[in-house]
C-alpha cells in the first residue's frame, strides 16, 4: 500500500535557525502523523540537527504538544530549541 507524504512546515527559532540558515524547513510526512513520528522524520532529513531535535519542544498551534499530538496538516508546527539568557 503506498502511503502519500504530505509537506509540513516546522518553524525553526534560535539555533535551529542559525545551524539550517533558514526560519522554516518542510518535512514530507504521511497524515496524519504525530510529532514523535514529525522529530524523526525531521532528524532523518536534518541529520545536523537531529541532536538539537531531542532537546527541543515542540508547539503546535501556539500551545506545546506532547510527543503522542496528532498532526493532521493545516496546524503551525514549531521548533523550539533551549534558550539562555541573562
């Protein structure tokens, strides 16, 4: 059974965007999926990032998603990699 993989925009903030020089990377995931199944697909196609990945939260729709959230397609996915600050 061929499954279709859908584009899904991940916002990238902090070193995320510093590492990819990019605000935002798509990702082509099967929906709907959940963000677990999202950070490794990430990691997979962003190997420089996979590190980062485990260490960041994850937001969906402006709130923070556990690794079990459904991602269905129309949502806006962040990455959100640990910050310092003073």
């Amino acid at each position: 059974m061929n499954i279709s993989q859908t584009p899904v925009t991940v916002l990238l903030f902090a070193l995320a965007k510093e590492q990819t020089g990019q605000s935002s990377v798509a990702v082509s995931v099967p929906l709907p999926t959940s963000v677990r199944e999202l950070k490794e697909k990430l990691a997979s196609e962003y190997p420089d990032l996979a590190p980062l990945i485990s260490l960041s939260r994850f937001a969906v729709d402006h709130a923070f998603a556990t690794e079990n959230c459904i991602i269905h397609g129309k949502e806006e996915i962040a990455m959100i990699p640990p910050v310092s600050g003073g």
